[in-house]
C-alpha cells in the first residue's frame, strides 16, 4: 500500500509542470522597456515593472506552426526579484537583434 502512495505521488510531481500557470499572467501591464536580445529562436526582452520596481524578463519563442512566415508566442515570464530605480536606469540598444523601441521612437511618442 506504501508503494502505491510513493507511486502516486511520484505521478503527481512528474507532471506538475505541465499544468504550470500561463505565462500572460505574469507579464507586468505597467513597464518601461530596458533593452532587448535574440537568438534564431527566442526573443528576450527586459523590462522593469514600474509598479514594483521589479526587473522582468520576457521570451517570445517560435511557434511550432506548418507555414513558413515566423510566428512568435509568448513562453515564459521571468520575475527577477531584483529592484531598480526606472528613473536612473536608460534603454541598452544591442547589437544581436533589430531594436523594436529606440529612443528617437519613445520621443516621437511622447509629442
């Protein structure tokens, strides 16, 4: 009978992951954008949650489509837990991936 409970619960945590929570929920609706990167598949992009002052880090992943135009979807929202001060830090432009938000972009914007 001990086996079973060991065996269930096994089962339980195995597929814990599966039903892990979307990741939408997670994206901050108030942020500044800090910079972002790229690789052939994912697109990261940082932020900073300007209602708790939190780092956050977003990828876009490909989809797993059957057409040939590339199509992103959102993967995975990473909360660091690290605090910045949105008004002391800029925007890092890369050099991996075009920029999608520069700050002649941010300026026109703003008029």
């Amino acid at each position: 009978m001990k086996k079973n409970y060991l065996l269930l619960i096994l089962f339980i945590l195995l597929l814990s992951p599966i039903q892990a929570a979307d990741p939408a929920t997670q994206l901050p609706q108030n942020a500044k954008l800090i910079s972002q990167s790229g690789t052939q598949l994912d697109l990261f992009i940082t932020l900073i949650d300007l209602d708790t002052n939190e780092l956050v880090i977003v990828r876009y992943g490909l989809k797993r489509t059957m057409t040939f135009t590339p199509d992103y979807e959102l993967k995975q929202v990473i909360r660091t837990g690290i605090k910045m001060n949105p008004m002391l830090q800029g925007f890092v432009q890369g050099q991996d991936s075009p920029p999608i938000l520069t700050e002649e972009k941010e300026e026109e914007e703003d008029e």
